[in-house]
C-alpha cells in the first residue's frame, strides 16, 4: 500500500471541497477549489486539489515510506530462511523423494 501511496497524487472532487457553492447559493465560492476553500481528504492543504499520496498515507495511517525498503528487506530474508529451513527439513526427513529427483 505504501509503495502505491508514495508514488501517486488524489485529486479532491467537489464533494469533498469545504466551503463549497452548493447549487448556485453561496455564489462567492468557487465550483473549484479557491484560496479560502479546503479538500476535506486526510493530508491536504489549503488552496490545492491535489493530495500527495506520501503524505496521504502518513497522515491516515501513520506509514513512513522512507523506511519501506527495510521492511521489504526483512520480509525477504524471513521467507528465504523459512524457505531454507523447510528444505532442509524435507530433505532429511524424506531421502528417497529427493534421490528419485535427482535421478531424473
């Protein structure tokens, strides 16, 4: 998820715009989003539609993506030692499959 996030910007929709010019009433708002008008999304800021998703990601589910490598880094070493040790394991418990294999 953050390594999609970190890469990618959300546009706020006018929904999503407070205040907003609700069916032509408040006539000094824009359709858009303006200076004095705020997305309501997690990680905006004021005046802009677009949200970094980095800082999205931050904000509503405290990620840091600076540290994303590390955590794939050490997901990747657990599997190849689970990996290894369930070799290891197969191996000495079932000989014989192993030798067939290799015959072939």
């Amino acid at each position: 998820m953050a390594n999609e996030f970190m890469r990618s910007d959300l546009i706020c929709d006018f929904n999503n715009i407070i205040p907003r010019n609700l069916a032509g009433l408040f006539p000094q708002y824009p359709d858009g989003i303006g200076p004095n008008q705020i997305c309501t999304v997690v990680g905006s800021t004021e005046g802009s539609n677009v949200i970094d998703g980095g800082v999205y990601i931050n904000t509503a589910f405290q990620l840091d993506t600076a540290n994303l490598w590390k955590k794939c880094f050490l997901v990747l070493l657990a599997f190849l030692c689970a990996f290894q040790a369930a070799q290891v394991v197969i191996m000495e418990k079932f000989p014989v499959c192993y030798v067939l294999s290799v015959s072939h």
